[in-house]
C-alpha cells in the first residue's frame, strides 16, 4: 500500500535528480561552474610533525592534509538514496564578504537547478551567533547541514553538535581540526597550500630562485593564516633554499596599515627584499603596491591569494605578479554538490578541492570579470 | 572689643598673602610637568626619532619619513575633526567608521555624474549625518558616546541592506564619464611627483582647522563650551550651536577621509574604515586634548598622530611582531596620557 | 504625603521588561517557528555569554566610570580556562582564568582610582593590551581541547536540564541574581551606588570611594572572564577574539537597561534582561531568514530611540525640577492642565 | 572685653579648637582661632561671606587633613583627618552646599554609611524605610522615602540633609546656613528640635547670616572676620548693632555710598512675569543709573526670575520692556546682545570655567565681538583683560593664570570683569559678593556704583541685608516667589526688610 507508494516516490524522484544536467552551469567568471574537481597525493603522517622545523613541509602536515588520515567516520546517517529535488538544505557561512556572497552565488545555482530549499545564514563573524544558528539549524531538521567554520578548533564541538543531533552535514571553505571530519560527510574547498606552492614556485622562478622575501599574513586563527604562509615558506624552503624570509606581519585587511608594515619593510631591508606573499589581494595589495610605488620599487615582485576584481585589474596592470584562482562560486557549488551526491545515494570522497589555478598576466583575461 | 584688630585685618590684603603662596606652588612644579605641558606629545615623538635613528641608518631618510607619515594621513585627517568632539566635552564620536564607509559609497556610486558630483555626494554624506549627529547631541543633550554608537549601528544596517553586502568599484561606477580613474587616483596624486597630495590636504586641514580651533569666534566659545558647558551657556554662548558644529566637522573630516580610504582601497564597501573611531581617540587624547573638554590643539593632535606612525616605523625596525606591537601601543598610550594629565595637575591646570 | 505611584515612574521602572515582552510578544506571533522549547533554549543560552558579561560593565558604569576592556576580557577568559584545562583540570583553570579577568580588572581600578587617568583611556588601553597579550600566548591560534571527557563536560553545560534551562544558563542566571541582590540588599552593594551618585557624599560617610571603584573594575573582569571561560567550555574551545562583538552589544544592552553614564543608576538584571532582549531580537529576524544587517539595524533603531526618550524625559524633568508645590496652587485647575507640573507626579 | 569673655566653669566643655589656622590657594580662609563649645548650649558663629565660618566647621568635621592647631572633644586631643574619624568622636555637620546623592532614594541618603542591616550583610528594607521615616520626621518632612533626591525641590532636600545629620543622634552638632531655602514654618519645627536637643545636653553650632534666628535661639555668639574669630559674647549681652560691628569692622564706613546722581529714564520694566511654580505675576522695573535691591530668603525665588528674565529658563506668562520696546527673551544669547547681562549667584558651577585663564573667562561673552569677520583678536582680548585686571585689582595681575588658582574673591572679581567687558545697559547681579573676602566685597561694591554711575542699571539680588540696604535705591521684597512689599531710599532697613522676607508687616506694604 502507502509503503510502496512512497518507494516509488522515491525512486522517481531519484531518477530524475540523477538526470539532471549541471555542466552547462557556468560562474560569473565565465568559466564553468562545476570543472573536474583537483586531486591531491597525500604522504604517510610522520610521528610527531609538530617537533620537525617549521620550514619543513611535515612540520603542517596535519593542518594540510587534514581529513584525510580519517580511518572510520563517527555515526553518519546513511544516505536516504532518495535523490536530491526539493531536500531542505540550510547552510551556514562565517561572515559577510563579497567572496561569501559569490560562494552563496554559486550554491544557489546547484539549489536551483535541483530546486532544493536552501537557506544561506551569515554569522557576521560572530562565533557566538555561529552557534546560536546552528543550534537553529538543527532545530529545523533540516536534510542536510553545510557548515563554513568560524575556526578550525571550534568546528570540532560543533560539527559533533549537529552529528549528535542525527543531521548530515558537510564542511566548506575553512579547513576545520582533523577531529572534526570524522563527524561530518566530508569536506570541500580550496586547496590553499597546494595552490600556494603551485604559485610559489612561479614566484620562485621569475625571483631567480634567490633573493628576500616577506609576508603579510591572514588574521589569525584559521588555516589560511598558516597555509598563505608557510605553504610558500616551505615549498620555497625546498624549491629555491636560497630565498630568505625576513619577515612576516599581521597587520589586518587594512590597506593603510599594511602599506606602512611594506614601506617599513623597504626601509629595514631595502634592496634586499625583492618578493612579498599576500594572504588577500584587495586591502592588503592595494596598500602594497601603494606603498613599493611611492619608494619607487616596482621591482619587488608580488603574490597574493584570491581572484577579488581589485586583484585581476591590478595582475592585469602587471602590479602583482599572480594571485590564485579561487572561484568563490565553484567553493559553494561544490560544497552543495557534494551533498546532491549524497542525496542521491552516490559514494562521496572525506575531501574535494575545487581546482586551484595561478592567475598571471598571462591567462589574467580568461577569468575576467571577476566575480567578486 | 576689638577695633585694632579689625583695622589690623583690613589693612592687611589678601593679596599681600597670596604672593607667598603662588610662589611655593611655581616652586612646587617641577621641571619635568612644565617641559611635559610645554613639549606634550612631541617629547615623546623625540624620544621615538633617537630610538629610530639608533634601530636604522635609513630611518632619517627622507622615503621613511614621507612613508610614516603617508601611514597615517587619512587617520590624521579623521584625528583633526575628532578633536574637536574631544576639545568640546563630548568624548568621541563612534559613528566615524560608518561615516567614511557611507560617504565613499556613496561618492562611487555618484561617480556616473563624473567625479566633481562624487566627491560632493561624498561630502553631503558627512554633512547630514554630521547634523544629526550634533542636532540630537547639541539640542537634546542625548549622551554623545551611545548616540553615535546608535547611529553607527543603524547607518551600518542601512548600508548592508540597501548594497545588499557588495562592494562597488569606482572603476565600474565610473567607467562611463571615465571619472572612476580619476576617483582611484585621488589619493595617488603626488604634488612635484615625490609629495603625497593626501599629505598637502591634511597638512591644509591641520593648519586651517588649528585656527578655526584657536582663532575663530566659534573655536574660541566652543573653548569655553568644552571647558564648562553650565558657564559657557551662563555667558550667552550659543551651546548648542558650538557643540552641532563640532560634530558636524568630525563628521565632514572623516566623509574626506572616507573618499581618500575609499579611493585607496579601489572599492567601495560597508566595512571601510573599521577600527578608525578609536584609532582617532586615542591619536587625539595622546595628542593632548584632554576628555574633560576645552584644552589642547590641533598642532598636538598631528603630534599624536604623528607618534602612532613613528611608533608603528620604528618598531616595525625592530622587527617586533605585530602583536608585542598591540601590547607597547596600548602601554604606551596609558602612560602617555596619565603623564600628561597628571603633569597638568601637578601644575593645578586640571582639577580632572 | 508624597508617593511614586504613577504610570511614566513606572514605565521609567519597567521599560526593560515591557520591552522584552513586547519583542518577545511580535516574535511569538509573526516570527515562524520560534515559539517551542528548543528555541527558547537556544535564545538562553546564546544571551548567556554577554549577560554575564554586561554585570561588570553595569557595576563599573554605576560607579561613574567605563570599562570597555570587557570584550579582551572575555577572550581571555575563555582562551585560559583551555589553555589552563590539561595542567590544572576544570576546576583550577576556571580559578585561573577568573583570577586573570580580575588581575586585569585590578589594573584598570588602579590606574583609574589612584594614578586618576580616566576611565575611557585605560581601559581602551587595555583593551589592546590583553588582546596582544592573548595572541602572543596563542600564536594567533584557537585553543581547543578533545578529551573525551571535555565533551562529556561540554555536553552537559550545553544540555537542558530542567525545563530548557542548561547548567551554563543556569549558572549565568545564578551569578546575575546573586550580584543583583548583592548591589541591590547589601551594605557594600549599596555602597557602590553611593559612590557613583555622589562620591563627595560617600566621601563624607566614610566610605572608601577608590576601594569601591577599584573593586567593581576587579568585579567587572571577573564577570567578562567566566562568561568567556564557561562559553568556551561549551565549546570545548576558545577563540582569540571571542568577545570583540560583544562590547558594543554590551553598551547597548546596559544603556537599554537603564543605566546612565553619569553614574549611581542601572540594575545588573535589567541589563542582563537588555542582552536577553536583544538576542530574542536577533533570534527572531534569524527565524525570518534575514541577514545579519538587519540585526544591526534593528538594535540600532532600539538604542536610538531609547537614548532620546531618555533626553526628552531628561528635559521635562529639568522643567519642573524645583517647582514649588504651595506656589502651584494658586493655579487653578483647567489652568494646571497644560502646566508640565511636579503636581502631576506627587499627590499632595 | 577679653578675648573669650564669656567662658562659664569648664565643665561640660564639649569641644575646644585652639590657634585653627587653614589656608587655601590664594587665601588664608582660618587663621589662628580658638573656639569653645559647651554641653547644652547653642553656639551661633557670624560673619560676613567668606569670612571662615565653614572652613572652621568643615576642619571640626574632618573635612580638611592639613589644618594647624589642636582640637579636643570632651578634654582628649583628636586628630580630625577624615570624616569617619569626626563622626566617631560624635560630630555631625550639616553642610552649606547640600551634599546628597541624585540617583539614590532620600532613605539611603539619610542613612548613608549606616544602613541598617539583617544578618549583618543585608540591608533591612522595611527597617530603611521606617527609621528614614522617623528620622525626617523628626524635621517635619513627610515623603515618601523611597523617591530619588534629585526627584525633590530645594528646600525638601535640605531637610533630608538635617535629618540626615540629627540620625546620626551626634553629641557636637554643626548647622551651616541650615535655613536658606526654608519656609518659615519649617523653619519654626528645625527651632523647636534645636532646643530639645539642646535641653538633652547636645553642644550645637550654629551658622547664620540672619541675626533675628541668633538672638532667636543662641545662648552665645562667636565672630570671625576674614578669617580671625573677633569675639565671642553671650546673646543676651551683646545687640544686633555690636554684631554687625564686629562682622564687618572698618568696612562698614566704607558701604555707605553717597548718592549724588539722579537715575535716568526706564530701562526695564517687567510686568505678569509668571513661570508657574517658581515665581507669579512680578511686576518690577527699573531706571538706568539706579540700583534695584531684589531681597528674599534665598530659595525665595530670585534666581529662577533673573533666569527667566535673561531667556535661560522658560517663561509661561508676562512681558518684558527694554527701554519702552517690548522683548520677548528666547535665549541668553539674545538678551547679551540687547544689552543685559546677568552675573550668576554660583562662581564654580555656572559663573566660571574653572579650567581655563582669566583672560579666556573675562573675554568669554565677548568673543563675537572680539572677532573681525569671525577672526579672533587675541591683543585685544589681552588689552581688555588687563585693563579689567588693573581696574578689579585682581591678583595675580596676569591674564593667563588658571581661575582655580585664585582665591575666592578673585575668582568673583572675575566673573564680574566678565560682565563689565560686555559694558551691559542693565546688569543683573546675584550674590555678587558670595564667599568673598572683605576687600574684595569693598572693591565689588564700589565697582558696582560706578556702574550705576556710569547710567546703568543694575539689578541687585542679594541675601546680604547690610551690601542691598548701602547700595540699593530701591528694594523689592520676593517671598515665595512673589513680590510682597517694595521700599525705597530711607526706608531700606535691614529690619524692615527681614520682616517682609519672613512675610511679617506685609500689611503696612510699601509701593511706590
Ligand atoms: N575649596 C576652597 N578652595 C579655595 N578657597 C576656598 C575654598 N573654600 C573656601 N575658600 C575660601 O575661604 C574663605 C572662607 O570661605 P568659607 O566658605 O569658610 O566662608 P563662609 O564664612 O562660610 O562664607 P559664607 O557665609 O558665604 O558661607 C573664602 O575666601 C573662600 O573663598
Ligand atoms: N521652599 C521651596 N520649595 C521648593 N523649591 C524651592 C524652595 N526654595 C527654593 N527652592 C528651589 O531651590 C532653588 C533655589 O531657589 P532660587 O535660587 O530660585 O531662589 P533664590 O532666592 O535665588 O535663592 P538663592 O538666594 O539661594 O539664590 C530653586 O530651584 C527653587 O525652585
Ligand atoms: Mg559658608
Ligand atoms: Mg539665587
């Protein structure tokens, strides 16, 4: 009777979802939404990474590949294998940015074109907040949770919150603490050591694999104020051993603040500082650049992360040298596929990296406009 | 009884008493609080050049100077109206970060009209919110410190909503009149190619609003307005009036200083100019304008400013990292300030 | 004879609680899925954290000064008591991280009661300071611990246990009311309230006046560290910039609560019940699916029209103050009627 | 007489100060007096405005920690350093300046310091509100204790105050000017307790500048004058004639001024001035050239009327004539720019910027017209200071000292150079000469006569009968906020005037 009816419901609705059709689906960019994700070959774990030197690529091993080690995953709910049309997905964000607001762009073009309910919350920041609204996600019992953690260590308690409570939920954008993933179906988003290295070694190359070179680093606390650092720190430390770090600062994404740290830079080291690794390439260039123009020092040679508008223009300009391409939309659509896959009952990796790219002046036109 | 000695009391002046007296207390006063109320700021600012000159060769060199002070030029430009909010009794104005967001947007947005209507749009930003600001404060008396905490919020919100959380480019916006170049390079012109225009603007500012504070009919009574609100509207001073115009300057320093930050970053967004609410207190109280109202100049709070900048270079020299760096600034700033004031008592020129 | 019953004293009184019943009154009937269990829940524990928070902010403003380092405060709090918890255990690294809150508050009473360097710098000052001295200990990371009975410890602080009160919701509650009868029934309570109505009077009495100032500043960082420290507990976690949110929610909500920045007025429960006010707020625009701005806006909207409530009434009272009762009656009455008249507020 | 004529056997010598001598910046307040009070007895202490009666009373309440001279309660040596420690040796004090706290109820206040408490801790509510009850009681004050202070008038909160004092049931009790701002009847009710306690053997100090209430309740009477105690005698023996002797010495020749000049045409004329609740229907004008007399008890309603008068507080009903044109005052502003100005009754408070120069206070209602096209001329303002400095004989005579260093008098020789700076047609001064020492008072009055001189007109509100009965033409008579008598030239008598202020022999009123 009512059984099998629902059975067939589902199976219909399974069907369907699997037809749907989503490479055509395209990012404001121009380039494709959904490209074939990057793999990644992950090395065995060394016993006690953290007491190898910090120039040592093992010494983060569990920062970058973290998730992987995961052996046996902790009370997963099983797939309804029911397909994905019309699931209720609530996903919850760190803060209001521009890259966030492409990120949830490009979400809601999966949601559309599987016509999920998804609902996009932003804490502003706020770990507080962050809790309160996933407690209310929870509370709606929704189908599936898609969580960008505040900070890697506070994920931990959370995701286990939302698993305890019987949600599915996976994690997107921000690398949380390894224990998290064992709570949650799996993890996607960018690769930010990979995509570092990658980027530091063209660095390395056009610096004549020698020379000095310093960094402004991200806000403390989550993963990318280590990986936008010491990825290229220790990729370089094996890459081109002759480069020298001289300095690394955290003076926020202040545009006028980090252009006085760069013009200190160039007045301690002068012409010994020949390259600067950005963590951001809008506030924290603009104000680089600012300020290597003003002491007429053009050449120093300059890296940052992101793909912002301000930071194409300005690798167009020729004023950096590369950023990484990190399509804020494939971010969120990835993440949101990857549940669509579980919904439909498909086996899904622990972790999906969207694929990185180096943007130069190069191939700069391929992605533009930007799409934040 | 005792006629003699009633004439005795009355041939006796008090003002014969007095000379003794004031004389113990200019004896009193030592050296240290008089150099301290002289030099202020600066002496400090001294102090960080010889450590500057000792950490690094170039630290005198013309580049690193033009480049501490090209750090803080659009904090100086929000520190010179800031002051004047301090300088009136009314502690500070937290709504400048949401005002130079407001008004940078704003300008971007008004960029298709070409970049004169921009700036103007910018300006007329700071005007109303600077009305308001001092209409609610000046007339109504509302607490300066939670009003303007009010405003930031409730403009803040309005920002976000009606930008729904995107940030706009003046390239963009100003693409069409070709006035976005223009926009963007505002604060990258340089006067004879090595002089930073912004530096020339605050430098103008400084100068100008040092008089307006010092010189002008206004600065005079907002002098005594900040000094004793009860006196200065006992001696028919326009209070109100003097305390709306404070806030309205703050409000139109910080609108210019929201184009400059705006132009600078390329982008107009909701989130510009966070943290530069107390980033100006603290250049303006260091600067030496005192809370308790109606003393110090605009000459100090370049001074203060000044320091911040030099404080930032020389320990950047040092290779301190950036969060020993919070700890020596907040440390600093205590200090300095409790100096101060505290020279000034020995002096009995504050009963704060 | 003279008496308070009147209907402005007492909206004055209550405005805090009418205002949270009001919120809470539209949310119950427009917001969707806001009115059950599990929500109110949700809504106490996440008021928690600055309610706890906004005692020492209270207290301090009462005695006529600001301490805007709560928000370092906080994170110091939290980022200690995990810092502390595999050398010291729970129990010792809460001690511990209450202990630095008030070493920090200690600084700042001293500084503003006997170095005499007003309020507003010091603590701005200090401000920065812990928040330095927070990163140097954690370079810049958060702080988490994992064992099993961490969680199991967590766990039950965030767990209901009676009704939908968890035990850090419970235990918050404890603390707010029991300095609430402490300020509000206790000799030295009292006292505080003396010295920020009039410290010359206090003076006079015989009360220590700096020892009192100095103590709420102690009374204050100890509040912002256990808040931060229990709500990190619940997270198993810290974070170094947990409380950087919470200043200006804490301002507003001491404001709304009825607090004045001259001193000797305001309630730390009502400023608990503002916080509480304001997260049923925030609670129920999230159930609306609005985004964060309009959580600023809205409080906002509140502040503002609270702060010039405040100034009107402020300019009425100014008005009348000192009118003399015998002379009024020569008025007769239709006259009184547009006269704003102290009659009005006293029955002779 | 000898210097302590009136010395009974030395029992029940309640308190002796000996050689008290306090200086403050710029003045030497206290200078080397020795004081006696017995058990059951009401000492009065007299004298003019800034003459030390508080500053002396203050040091007896611990107010002060640098006092010179010996002080003994009931034959032991004390050292009074701090309030807590006078209050242990049973003194209690009510203060001149009311010193309450706004915000908290009048119960806490009344009982500040001594709340009474249940299991030590705690705060007995119920046992609060009934001894505030009690205790405000005992001065006739019935109100609801629970109201804040800063919800009461004036006069309310200066019997919180006394009840304040007399709960602390003291053994040496101070009343500094405790009758300013009362009403009469409650005047009689705080009498009446002065003399119970009296009779249960309290040793009671009494401050007062109205001469009627000492011979009214004193048994003996000390003068100080500029800092110096003259005499002490017994009530009974002594007359007002010999007490106002003694209070302003020499001086007094020196008030008597020669009135050698017509007053001119009406400079202003007031008529229905009326803000409900504060003062009705005042009628009053005045001629340039003359000095108008405006006494009252103070609390009588005389600053709230000048206020209104200069458009700093409202005014519901009433017109006001300046020089036969109609102004309706909006603002001080406006009324500064008419040609009035107003020298208000508080120096530290409302008169002065304590903070700032004597050149930026003298020139503070000046300033737009020191501006040429909105520039600030400083050599002029510094020009107009020093010739106001030299003509007020103000000491130090630099325009650039800080006006909380100066003395009392020289403070309010600022406040008035202030007001002469702005050469105003009408002048209206309140306690021109409060708490200021004799040679400034001197100096203050004649400055006020070339004034008139000068053509005018002046506005004189005073609670000092000898300074309105020497200088005024004319005296108007406020009581309870409304003008009860008016008398003119002879017929300016401290006794007449008294007796209309306390609303006696309004009958016999006198117009014109
Ligand atoms: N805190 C103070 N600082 C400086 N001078 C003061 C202070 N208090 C009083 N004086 C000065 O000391 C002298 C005596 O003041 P005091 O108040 O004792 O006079 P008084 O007799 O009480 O006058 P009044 O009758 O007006 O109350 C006056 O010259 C006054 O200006
Ligand atoms: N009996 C009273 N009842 C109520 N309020 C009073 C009374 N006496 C005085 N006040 C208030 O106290 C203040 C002092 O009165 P005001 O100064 O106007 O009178 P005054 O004659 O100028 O007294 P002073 O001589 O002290 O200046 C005013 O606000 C007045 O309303
Ligand atoms: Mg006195
Ligand atoms: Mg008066």
């Amino acid at each position: 009777g009512a059984r099998e009816a629902d059975t067939a419901v589902a199976e219909d609705n399974l069907e369907r979802s699997l037809e749907v059709d989503i490479s055509g689906l395209r990012s404001a960019d121009g380039q494709t939404l959904l490209p074939e994700l990057s793999s990644k070959e992950v090395p065995s774990r060394p016993d006690n990474p953290r007491s190898l030197p910090e120039t040592d690529p093992m010494h983060w091993y569990d920062m970058e590949y973290l998730g992987w080690g995961v052996e046996e995953k902790i009370n997963i709910p099983d797939s309804p294998a029911d397909g994905a049309i019309g699931k209720r997905v609530i996903a919850i964000i760190n803060g209001d940015h521009p890259y966030l607001t492409a990120y949830s762009t490009g979400m809601q073009k999966i949601a559309d074109a599987y016509s999920m309910d998804l609902t996009v919350l932003s804490p502003n920041w706020d770990l507080a907040e962050q809790n309160q609204m996933l407690d209310e996600a929870i509370n709606e019992r929704p189908d599936m949770i898609i969580l960008v953690p505040l900070d890697a260590r506070v994920a931990i308690q959370q995701v286990r919150r939302v698993n305890r409570a019987g949600v599915p939920i996976i994690l997107s954008n921000m690398l949380p603490e390894e224990e998290a993933m064992q709570y949650a179906i799996a993890w996607t988003g960018p690769d930010d050591w990979g995509q570092f290295r990658e980027m530091a070694r063209v660095w390395a190359d056009e610096l004549g694999r020698s020379g000095g070179v310093a960094y402004i680093r991200h806000a403390p606390g989550g993963s990318p104020y280590f990986a936008r650092t010491y990825g290229p720190i220790t990729e370089l430390a094996e890459y081109a051993p002759d480069i020298e770090t001289l300095d690394m600062q955290a003076p926020g994404f202040e545009a006028e603040a980090t252009m006085q740290v760069v013009s200190d830079w160039l007045t301690r080291f002068g012409d010994r500082l020949t390259g600067i690794g950005l963590a951001d390439d809008s506030a924290q260039a603009i104000g680089t650049i600012e300020a290597l123009r003003r002491a007429g020092r053009e050449d120093v040679l300059v890296i940052a992360a992101g793909n912002s508008k301000v930071g194409m223009d300005m690798v167009k300009d020729g004023d950096l040298l590369a950023i990484t391409y990190q399509s804020a939309e494939a971010d969120g659509a990835v993440a949101l596929k990857t549940a669509v896959d579980w919904f439909n009952g498909l086996d899904v990796d622990p972790v999906l990296y969207i694929p990185k790219q180096v943007i130069t002046q190069e191939n700069v036109e391929d992605f533009m406009p930007a799409q934040w | 009884m005792s006629e003699d000695r009633g004439t005795e009391t009355l041939r006796e002046d008090p003002a014969e008493v007095a000379p003794n007296m004031n004389e113990d207390r200019t004896l009193r006063q030592n050296r240290f609080s008089v150099l301290i109320s002289v030099l202020g700021i600066y002496f400090l600012a001294g102090i960080l050049m010889i450590v500057g000159v000792m950490v690094s060769e170039r630290f005198l060199s013309a580049a690193n100077m033009l480049s501490v002070v090209g750090g803080v030029t659009i904090l100086g430009l929000v520190a010179v109206g800031a002051a004047f909010v301090t300088y009136s009794g009314h502690f500070a104005d937290l709504s400048i970060p949401t005002t130079m967001a407001f008004s940078g947007v704003m300008a971007v947005e008004a960029l298709q009209f070409g970049i004169v209507a921009a700036i103007i749009t910018g300006l007329l930003v700071g005007l109303v919110i600077g009305l308001i600001n001092g209409f609610v404060i000046g007339k109504f008396r509302a607490n300066p410190i939670v009003w303007t905490l009010a405003m930031a919020f409730v403009i803040r919100g309005l920002m976000r909503w009606i930008w729904s959380n995107r940030q706009i480019y003046p390239e963009v916006e100003g693409a069409a009149t070709g006035a976005g170049q223009h926009f963007v390079n505002l604060y990258r012109y340089h006067l004879l190619g090595v002089i930073p225009m912004t530096v020339v603007v605050l430098a103008a500012f400084a100068i100008v609003l040092h008089f307006v504070m010092k010189q002008s009919s206004f600065g005079r009574q907002l002098q005594i307005t900040g000094a004793s609100f009860e006196a200065a509207r006992l001696s028919g001073i326009n209070v109100s009036r003097n305390v709306g115009l404070a806030f309205l300057i703050c409000a139109m320093t910080a609108a210019v200083a929201g184009i400059f930050l705006t132009s600078l970053s390329r982008v107009g967004a909701y989130y510009m100019g966070e943290g530069y609410d107390f980033a100006a207190v603290t250049a303006v109280v260091i600067g030496g304008v005192t809370l308790a109202g109606g003393r110090g100049s605009i000459v100090g709070v370049i001074g203060g400013v000044l320091v911040i900048g030099l404080m930032r270079n020389v320990m950047t020299l040092m290779g301190i990292d950036t969060f020993a760096q919070t700890i020596v600034t907040g440390a600093v700033f205590i200090l300095a300030v409790g100096i101060q004031s505290n020279s000034l008592r020995r002096l009995g020129r504050d009963d704060a | 004879m003279r008496s308070q019953t009147d209907v402005v004293t007492f909206v004055n009184r209550y405005r805090i609680l009418l205002l949270l019943a009001l919120v809470f009154l539209f949310m119950a009937l427009f917001a969707p899925r806001f009115l059950n269990m599990f929500n109110m829940t949700i809504i106490m524990k996440s008021a928690s954290l600055n309610a706890m928070a906004a005692i020492g902010f209270t207290i301090v403003l009462i005695c006529g000064h600001l301490d805007l380092s709560v928000s370092s405060t906080i994170s110091l709090g939290a980022v200690l008591v995990i810092g502390f918890r595999p050398d010291l255990g729970w129990s010792g690294a809460i001690v511990a991280a209450v202990a630095a809150g008030g070493f920090v508050g200690l600084v700042n009473g001293l500084l503003v009661a006997k170095a005499r360097i007003h309020s507003f710098i010091v603590t701005i000052g200090t401000l920065t300071i812990v928040q330095g001295i927070i990163y140097v200990y954690t370079g810049g990371a958060a702080l988490n611990v994992t064992g099993a009975l961490d969680f199991a410890v967590a766990d039950f602080l965030e767990d209901p246990i009676l009704l939908f009160f968890p035990p850090r919701v419970i235990i918050t509650i404890l603390v707010i009311v029991g300095f609430e009868v402490f300020f509000l029934r206790t000799k030295p309570g009292r006292n505080f309230y003396m010295v920020g109505g009039n410290r010359e009077t206090a003076w006079l009495a015989g009360v220590k006046a700096d020892a009192y100032v100095i103590w709420a500043f102690i009374i204050s960082g100890c509040a912002a560290a256990l808040s931060g420290a229990l709500f990190a507990i619940g997270i198993s976690s810290a974070t170094t910039d947990l409380g950087v949110n919470s200043l200006m929610i804490i301002v507003a909500a001491t404001i709304i609560g009825g607090a004045s920045m001259n001193g000797g007025k305001g309630q730390v429960l009502y400023s608990g019940i503002a916080v509480l006010m304001l997260t049923v707020l925030f609670n129920g625009l999230n159930r609306f699916g609005v985004g964060s701005e309009f959580r600023i806006l809205a409080s906002g909207v509140i502040l503002a029209s609270v702060v010039l409530y405040e100034a009107y009434s402020n300019y009425k009272k100014e008005r009348i103050r000192g009118q003399r009762p015998e002379l009024l009656k020569e008025l007769d009455p239709q006259q009184l009627k547009n006269v704003t008249s102290s009659l009005k507020t006293r029955e002779l | 007489m000898s210097a302590d004529s009136s010395v009974q056997n030395d029992i029940g010598l309640a308190l002796e100060m000996t050689n008290i001598t306090k200086a403050f910046p710029g003045t030497i307040a206290v200078q080397d007096v020795t004081f006696r009070a017995y058990a059951g007895e009401v000492h009065a202490v007299i004298g003019e405005n800034g003459a030390g009666k508080s500053t002396l009373m203050k040091i007896l309440a611990g107010a002060f920690d640098d006092y010179e001279g010996q002080i003994s309660i009931n034959g032991r040596a004390v050292q009074l350093h701090s309030p807590a420690v006078a209050r242990e040796y049973g003194i209690g004090m009510v203060y001149q300046e009311l010193s309450l706290a706004g915000p908290l109820s009048i119960a806490e206040n009344v009982l500040v310091g001594r709340l009474p408490g249940r299991k030590g801790l705690f705060v007995d509510r119920s046992a609060l509100i009934e001894r505030a009850r009690s205790n405000l009681a005992r001065v006739g004050l019935e109100i609801d204790p629970r109201i804040a202070v800063e919800e009461i008038s004036q006069h309310e909160a200066q019997l919180v105050e006394i009840a304040k004092v007399l709960g602390r049931n003291p053994c040496i009790l101070v009343l500094d000017e405790p009758t300013s701002a009362l009403s009469k009847e409650e005047i009689d009710r705080l009498f009446d307790t002065i003399s119970r306690l009296r009779k249960n053997g309290l040793a009671i100090i009494y401050i007062s500048h109205h001469l009627p209430e000492i011979f009214r309740i004193a048994d003996r009477v000390t003068v100080l004058r500029d800092g110096r105690r003259i005499d002490t005698c017994q009530t009974s023996q002594t007359t007002t004639e010999q007490l106002v002797k003694m209070m302003v010495g020499k001086a007094v020749e020196e008030l008597f001024r020669q009135r050698d000049h017509e007053p001119g045409g009406e400079a202003l004329r007031i008529e229905g001035f009326t803000r409900f609740g504060f003062f009705h229907d005042i009628d009053l004008h005045v001629r340039s050239g003359e000095i108008l007399g405006l006494y009252g008890l103070s609390g009588a309603g005389r600053t709230e009327l000048a206020r209104s008068i200069m458009g700093i507080d409202p005014l519901d009903r009433g017109s006001l004539y300046f020089e036969g044109r109609a102004v309706v005052p909006r603002s001080m502003r406006q009324m500064v720019d008419e040609g009035l100005a107003y020298l208000t009754e508080d120096r530290k408070l409302s008169g002065l910027a304590l903070r700032l120069s004597v050149r930026d206070n003298v020139v503070a209602s000046t300033i737009p017209s020191l501006c040429r096209n909105g520039w600030y001329n400083g050599s002029a303002a510094r020009r107009i200071t020093q010739s106001l400095i030299e003509r007020l004989h103000i000491y130090p005579p630099k325009d650039s000292v800080t006006v909380a260093n100066l003395s009392g008098g020289n403070q309010q020789k600022t406040l008035l150079a202030k007001w002469l700076a702005v050469k105003p047609k009408i002048l209206i001064l309140d306690e021109p000469t409060r708490g200021v020492d004799i040679n400034a008072k001197v100096l203050i009055h004649r400055t006020i006569e070339q004034m008139a001189q000068q053509g005018t007109a002046v506005v004189l509100v005073s609670s000092d009968l000898p300074e309105v009965c020497s200088l005024a033409d004319r005296c108007a008579v406020i009581r309870m906020g409304h003008v009860i008598g008016e008398v003119s030239g002879s017929e300016i008598t401290e006794e007449r005037l008294l007796m209309l202020a306390n609303g006696e022999g309004i009958e016999k009123e006198a117009g014109e």
